[in-house]
C-alpha cells in the first residue's frame, strides 16, 4: 500500500560540494530524509523507466535511510534498484556499477570523510546517468523542490534482508541485492599488473592500508590480502563500523594520526596508504614520509606508462584550482592538456566525457582517471603499489626524484572550523572586492602580480561557476580562498598556500610556508574577522 504522507518543508536541504551533508540528528528528524529523496524524485522525468544504485559507507542512520530509499522509490514507481548487500558500496565501485549497467543515478549514503554515529555526520551523494556526482543545475532544481514540497510518497511494509544476493519486488519496483565487490575488483585488475604487484607484496615489502573503519576495509582485504597475497593483518581497521569505531575518517596527518605515528617510527612499513570513509580519498606514507595530495596528482601522471591501461597514452590531466600548480609542470613537460576547475569532481565529468583528460585530483586528498567519474582511494594505492613494484624506489625516493626533475611546490592548507557563516561570507565578499587593488602590493618579501575569482566555464554546458578567490605573486606562489562545501558546523575558511622552489627540496613546508601564511591571514584581515590568531587544522 501507498502513503501519501503531508509534510512540510525543510529549508536547509541545499547540497554543497558532494551533496547534501548533514549532522546526523538533523537528518533523522522526522520526514527530513523522505523529504529530501522526494524532492530528488520530482527533478526525473518517467521514473517508471529508471535505475538507480543504492549503498553507503556503513555509517550510523544508512541501515534506516535505505530502507527508506526503496520504499519511496517504489511508492514513486521507479523501475529498479540495485543495492549493496549489507548496504555498503564505495563511492569509486558505485560509480563503476552505475556506468557497467547505464544506471540513471546512485544514491551513496555517506558523509564522505566526516565522522559518524549519532553525533556525527551524516549524507547522500546523488550522482546521475554520468557516473558522478549531479551538476550544479540539477541540485539546484532539487533544492527549489525542497522549500515548497507538501508530500512524499512511501510504501507501507516490513523493512528488506539486505543480507543476501537476491531480488525481490516491492509493488512493482525490482530490488536486486549486489556484491558491491566483484565489479569493482575486476576492474581494478583491468587496469593494473596485479602480477607485478603480487610479486612486490609477496617479497617481504611491508605495506598497511588504514581503511579507517569506513567501506573500503572488505575492498582492501579481498584485494591486498586474497588477490595480492599479502599478509593478513595488512589491512588495518577493516571493519565497517556506524561510528567508525569513533574515528574521524579523512586520511590526513591529524586524523590518521596513528598510521602516521606508526610511519614516523622505527617500525615503519616501507608504504602506507589510509583511506576515507566511503573510499574516495587516500593518503600515500612512506617511511618518515608523506605525500602531499598535489604532488601525488603530479607524480602519477608523471608516472603513467607504468601502468598497463595507460601505457599507449594519456588525454590530459585536471586539478581543482586550489590544487597546487605541481601536476602543471608535468603537463607542461608532457605536452598532454592542462586544465583546472572549481573544486568538485563534478566538474571533471565533462573533461573526462569529452576525451579531454585521462586523469584528474584535488588537494582534498583525492586522485583519480576516467574509468568511472569519482575520485578512488584504492586505484591511487594499487598506483603505488605499481611505481613501486615497476621502479624499486622507495615513496621519498620517487618523490625526491620527481622535484629534481620538476622542482617543489610546498603546500600547505589551513582550515579555519566553526566560524558563524555570516562572517566568512562577509570575510569572502569584502576580500573579492578589494582583489584588484592588491595587484603590485608587496607583503613580507612577496609581491601580487595578480588577484581574482576563479571563474569557470565549462566548454561543454556553457555554465560558468564561481569558486574560491586567487592571489597570484610574482614568484610563482599562490594563495586561494574558498568557503568548504561539505562542512556541518557553521562556515569553514580554506586558505590554500604554496611556494614553487627549484632548490631547496628537502626543507619542512611549515617552515617554508611561514611567511606566506602570514601573508594569507593578513590579506583577508583572518584574526580580527574570525577571532582566531592561527587555523584550527593544517594539512
Ligand atoms: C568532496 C568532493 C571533492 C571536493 C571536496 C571539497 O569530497 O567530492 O571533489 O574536493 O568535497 O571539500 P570542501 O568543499 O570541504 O573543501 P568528499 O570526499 O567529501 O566527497
């Protein structure tokens, strides 16, 4: 039976970044989540012809909420859904099975690297018939459904055993449960020498993957340990847990703490790779060692006839504009297409689409190619794994060797949490406004050749988008601004610094940095409008 149930709106269903993330006692308030799927469901035309995959990262409130999704999707008469078993899939593997069976869209619950349970965060990435996450239009269409919706639609039954491989229907919408495991595997093993890497892993090199208690644990292990023989206990925190087992799970230096602790000490493994909740991001460790996400997307592409699926070629490489310019030298000097987008992989769909790039990523900790429209934390270790196995150079050496031939871009991002969402709007629209005449004005040894918004125009739709503010000097650094999109508490101020050297290669960033990050605070007038004297997070 069919419930047409009133409701009445929510007005805070705008999807940021990878689309709508909430605190996990928003999004369980009552008619919220059905509100929000309802809202999708009214933006697509002939539902009863539709397809749609459905998981998560296995965070607190995803047991509920895809029940949920398969109720109102079959009150809606959409024609299929296909579901992870246990509801789990990766970000990287749904966006596989979605383009594998020309889907029209995915729902992937996850917050993505926010932490979870009933304090923490709680999402859902929709993505459409492309494989990645819906444009912009298309989530402000949802958003407009939001502030006047009156009703949803859902049917009255018992929940589903999402424990099996199987299908069954509910009224006339057919559900399939999935492995969310093997097409993935699969094309992991299309891409990569699987061989080579198991003849690395099988040697005595000692690696750990920090699954970080998010989806990519069973991922890993069937992978790492089954398919490429190494050692069982290889995969750390490889249990999906709805709290993470109370991590924070972003690979980066401060919360990846142990895994980095463990690299920094003598009894480092010689590579270590973490990823994040839904298994989009990664971070790359070697001993004492760790690899700036910019310089990773640089070293890769430098790097891409190692590995089989790219050997005869690349397209064209793509960084989000707050990503540092180091992929920029590699293009450069491989004569393959450059470009740079606003941040969200969203806008490397069309690049991709179009042939124009190969491979594409972001300082958020996330690289990726064109094989599906995500970024993917397990392709960039099996990357690695490969350079590794291919060259027999440890992680520093491969980097080292990469800034001998390319030069250094030392990065640094600083985040500033929790500040009340007016005054970093204020904050960004008093600095835009004062952009150009900063051009010619020097501070602490640097001079601004230039300063501006980034402006985006897609070449396939014709939109433009606005993102983040950039101050250029003269000596090649840089320093970008841009408000999160994918925070939960209040507004976060992302300033993204970096100093391009051809000497001094081996130097610490915070060091290197120092004054330039002086620079960043004083340009946007940081501690005065934000009451804080430092950032809250470096990374
Ligand atoms: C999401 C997007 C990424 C983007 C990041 C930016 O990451 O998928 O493409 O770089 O957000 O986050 P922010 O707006 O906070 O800087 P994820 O891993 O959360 O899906």
């Amino acid at each position: 039976m069919i419930d047409i149930v009133k409701t009445s709106p929510y007005l805070d269903q705008k999807m940021g970044t990878a689309g709508l993330r909430k605190k996990t006692s928003i999004a369980m308030q009552k008619n919220y989540f059905e509100n929000f799927m309802q809202s999708i469901f009214n933006t697509i035309p002939e539902l009863s012809k539709k397809s749609f995959l459905v998981g998560g990262d296995g965070r607190y409130y995803n047991a509920i909420a895809i029940q949920k999704i398969i109720k109102i999707a079959a009150a809606n008469g959409v024609k299929k859904l296909y579901v992870g078993k246990d509801g789990l899939v990766s970000t990287p593997a749904s966006s596989h099975i979605l383009l594998k069976n020309h889907l029209d869209g995915s729902f992937v619950l996850s917050a993505s690297h926010n932490p979870g349970g009933i304090d923490g965060d709680f999402g859902i990435k929709y993505a459409n018939a492309s494989g990645g996450q819906c444009q912009p239009s298309e989530s402000a269409a949802i958003f407009e459904q939001t502030k006047t919706i009156t009703e949803y639609k859902i049917v009255d039954c018992p929940d589903f055993d999402l424990s099996e491989i199987g299908t069954f229907k509910c009224n006339q919408t057919e559900i399939e449960v999935i492995d969310p495991y093997v097409d993935y595997i699969q094309l992991m093993q299309s891409i990569f020498d699987f061989n080579s890497i198991k003849k690395l892993l099988t040697s005595g090199f000692r690696f750990v993957f920090d699954a970080m208690n998010g989806v990519t644990g069973p991922y890993a292990k069937k992978i790492f340990e089954e398919i490429l023989g190494a050692p069982k206990g290889t995969v750390l925190n490889g249990k999906p847990l709805e709290d993470f087992g109370g991590l924070h799970p972003d690979p980066n230096l401060i919360y990846a703490k142990s895994l980095v602790d463990l690299m920094y000490s003598d009894k480092a493994p010689d590579f270590a790779a973490a990823n994040d909740g839904d298994g989009d991001r990664n971070m790359i460790l070697g001993k004492q060692f760790f690899v700036c996400p910019s310089d990773c997307l640089a070293i890769l592409t430098n790097n891409y006839k190692l590995i089989p699926a790219y050997k005869n070629g690349i397209f064209g490489v793509a960084k989000s504009a707050a990503t540092s310019l180091a992929v920029k030298h590699v293009a450069e000097a491989l004569k393959i297409g450059y470009y740079e987008v606003p941040t969200g992989w969203k806008y490397f769909i069309h690049l991709m689409d179009t042939n124009r790039i190969t491979f594409c990523g972001e300082e958020s900790f996330g690289t990726g190619a064109s094989y599906i429209r995500e970024k993917d934390g397990i392709w960039a270790t099996l990357f690695w794994l490969s350079i590794i196995a291919k060259t027999h150079k440890s992680i520093k050496e491969i980097a080292v060797t990469h800034w001998q031939q390319y030069g250094r871009n030392y990065y640094l991002r600083n985040d500033y949490e929790a500040i009340p969402q007016d005054i970093a709007d204020k904050l960004m629209a008093d600095l835009e406004q004062k952009l150009p005449a900063l051009t010619g004005k020097t501070l602490k040894g640097y001079t601004i050749s230039k300063a501006h918004p980034l402006i985006y125009n897609d070449p396939v739709d014709n939109t433009s988008t606005k993102n983040g503010l950039i101050i250029h000097f003269t000596n090649g650094s840089r320093i970008v601004y841009r408000l999160s999109g994918t925070g939960t508490i209040g507004a976060t101020l992302r300033v993204y610094i970096e100093r391009y050297v051809t000497d001094k290669l081996l130097e610490d960033p915070q060091t290197m940095l120092k004054d330039l990050e002086e620079v960043s605070r004083i340009i946007a007038d940081i501690p005065a409008r934000t009451n804080k004297e430092k950032p809250d997070i470096i990374t």
